[in-house]
C-alpha cells in the first residue's frame, strides 16, 4: 500500500461519535491518512481508530502518536497490529517519546528518552513477522509472541513521532517516516538536514523514506480568527521549544519561559493572552486557506508530506474542508507523490 500524502490529527478531546464523524469527513474531503492522537486524559486513541476503521474505506489509520511508557511494547504491537486487521491492511504504527507534560503526571516523565522508542517498534516488527522476544534495555519479555498475523505482516509502516536531533536521525536510518513537529519552512530544512544524515547509515532494504511535517494548523474562513484560534496550541509549542528554537525564529526567550511559568501555574488565560504574532508565525500554520496554502508550499520544498495537526481551526469541520482546500492549492494531492514500492 502507498505511503500518505495528506495528513490529519483528529484530537480525542470530544465524543467518539463526533471524532468518527470527523474523520469520515476528512477522509471524504481527500486526507489519506488519519491520526488519532495520544494522551491519557483524553479519549482512548485505540478505541477512535477501531471505530474509524468501521466507518472509512481506503484512509490509513494509526495513533498520531502513542507512546512506548504506558504499555508493554509486545501489548502495544498487537494493539497496532489488531487495527491492521479491524482496517483491511491500512494501520500506520506512529510512536514517539510522549507528552513531557502528561508523563511527569502518571511518573514516566524520567523514562523518556530515544531508546524505549527503537526497541518498541523494532519489536513490534519482529512480532509482525512471527518471531518470538526476548526483553531489550528498556523493557522485559521471555519468549513473548502473537498468535495471529496482521494483514500487512512486517510491513506496517513505521512513523516516529518527534523533533529532536537524534530522534531524526535515527528515524531516517530505522523507520519509514517521521512526524517531525514542526510547521515552518525553517524548521523543515533543519528537519531534512537531520534525516538525511541518519539515511546515510540507511539499508537499501528498508526502502523509501517519507519526512512528514507534522504541522500545527488553523485555518478559517476569516484570516485573524484563525489566528486567534492558534494561541492556545502556540502558547504550549513556544514553553517547550528548545533554545535553538526560539532562537532561530527571533523569539525572546523570557517571553517564552514567561508563558511556561503561566502554564505551569494554571495561568492559561495569561499564557495564551502572552503569544506574540511571531509566535504565531513561527509555531502555526496559521491564516485564512490562500494563507495557509502559501505556508504548505513553502513546508513541501523540504518535506514529502504533510499532515495538518491540531488545532485545526475555529470550526472543526469548516477546517477540515479548508485545509483540503488550501492542500491541494499547495500542490498536495493524496497520492500524488507515493511510489508502488513505498511503505
């Protein structure tokens, strides 16, 4: 099956009959993959995908994206390889090292880290194929192994969730894709450097590689209440970008750590109130959809695909058809780009 072109993260943080009706939506409106994100205290991703799965034909399916912490990588595999066979072959396996913030709150936040991530889907992938593991540096098993087969086998594709140097790049030698985190040009590029320093060490075997920009977007009929509807998203982007982050955009560090000190005190109306239009600019794709449009162009010069993230819009569902709007505006057609051997 072809790798996505066009993205969505669907946010569980409404009823499960809305998220089903959303993603039918955008699956109508051309996104060929649909990701489900991940987070504790939010509705359970694995239960949206089995009922998406139901409901859609053709879009890939896959948490967008779960972490290797909050379950046993052999559990988690069969979670992901259980949607492979409830979906006709179109699971997507997104992992990533999780939430800091979520994390820190069931007393995983020290676990994180780049390794959990590998041995988790590297086992996932020796369970797929039918092997049975044994335990790794980050988790325990004796002989552990499914019973039953996913449609796709050993070739459900793997997306690793993150933006770190070293996640890139081990993404780029190890995985099928990334969901690198970002939604500027500049941060692409930077992306792209990382990725393929990883390829260098990459066998042929694995086969292509898709960097998918893993885009924070609002887009709207009106260009400001797109932009006003970012704020929230852009305040927790701008407390936790890493220095060089916030330096390559020009944004003052104070503010920044000032709007963490705001989150962190529950202070969310101070923090969102603190964004800065730069903020904006840098952190979101942000905008009316010939805005929007004009950002996903200059994103694809340094990504293969794009999947539009949270949070979507002021409208949920007139957001989904702009996006697609301004998607195929952008020159993104699903499909477009995959090759018969891609992942």
């Amino acid at each position: 099956m072809d790798s996505p072109t066009l993205g969505i993260e669907l946010a569980p943080e409404h009823p499960v009959d809305r998220m089903v009706d959303l993603g039918v939506r955008a699956e109508d409106a051309g996104f060929d993959a649909l990701f489900v994100s991940h987070h504790y205290n939010n509705r359970d991703a694995f239960s949206v995908l089995s009922r998406l799965a139901a409901a859609t034909d053709d879009a890939r399916l896959g948490p967008g994206v779960v972490n290797p912490l909050e379950f046993h990588p052999a559990t988690l595999a069969s979670k992901v390889a259980t949607l492979d066979e409830a979906s006709g072959g179109r699971a997507v396996f997104g992992i990533g090292p999780g939430d800091p913030s979520t994390l820190r709150n069931l007393g995983l936040g020290d676990d994180r880290g780049l390794r959990p991530v590998l041995e988790a889907f590297k086992t996932a992938q020796k369970l797929w194929a039918g092997e049975r593991v044994d335990g790794g540096s980050t988790f325990e098993a004796d002989d552990a192994g499914l019973n039953y087969e996913p449609p796709q086998g050993a070739d459900i594709p793997v997306y690793v969730g993150g933006e770190g140097p070293h996640m890139c790049r081990m993404a780029g030698k190890h995985a099928d894709g990334l969901l690198f985190n970002g939604s500027h040009p500049d941060d692409l590029a930077w992306a792209r450097e990382q990725v393929e320093r990883g390829k260098s060490d990459r066998p042929d075997s694995r086969g292509d590689f898709d960097l998918a920009a893993y885009a924070a977007v609002s887009v709207a009929e009106d260009d400001e209440a797109a932009r006003e509807a970012a704020r929230p998203p852009v305040a927790f982007i701008a407390a936790g970008a890493a220095p060089p982050v916030v330096k390559r955009h020009g944004i003052d560090p104070e503010t920044a750590e000032a709007i963490g000190e705001h989150i962190s005190a529950g202070e969310f109306s101070e923090a969102f109130d603190a964004v800065t239009p730069a903020m904006i600019d840098a952190f979101c794709v942000a905008g009316d959809a010939g805005a929007v449009a004009d950002r996903m162009a200059a994103v694809l010069e340094h990504a293969d695909s794009l999947v539009v993230g949270s949070p979507l819009g002021p409208d949920l569902e007139t957001a989904i058809d702009l996006a697609a709007e301004a998607a195929a505006d952008a020159g993104l057609v699903a499909g477009d780009r995959a090759s018969d051997d891609a992942p």
